[in-house]
C-alpha cells in the first residue's frame, strides 16, 4: 500500500507542478512575455513551446539550468 501511495503522490507531485507552469504561462500570455526566454530574453523556438507550453525558457537556457 505504501508503494503504491508513493506512485500516487508522485503522480500528484507532478501535476502540480505541472499545472504550477501552466499558471504562470498563462499569466505570461496575459503580460505579453509568452514564448520569451526569462532568462535570456531572447524568443523560444514555437517547436519547443510546442512540446513544453509551459517552457519558460529557451532550450539553450534550459540546457544550461540543468
Ligand atoms: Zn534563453
């Protein structure tokens, strides 16, 4: 029961997370700042906003954050 509670709270922890993203994204649209490296400043590849919409960062920032 406890292993499968752990699967469950990762699961949780995730899409918290997840969605923790997906608010801040949305306030990003709503600034004007959407698809704009926070980092670098510079705009995020739309493939990349494709596969991550949430990325806040550019994928060479991305790489460099770890
Ligand atoms: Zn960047």
């Amino acid at each position: 029961m406890s292993q499968a509670w752990s699967q469950v709270s990762g699961v949780l922890d995730s899409a918290v997370r997840e969605l923790d993203e997906l608010d801040t994204a949305l306030e990003r649209v709503a600034t004007g700042d959407y698809g704009i490296c926070r980092r670098c400043g510079r705009a995020i590849d739309p493939a990349r906003l494709d596969a991550r919409p949430a990325a806040a960062l550019c994928i060479d920032c991305a790489r460099l954050a770890g």
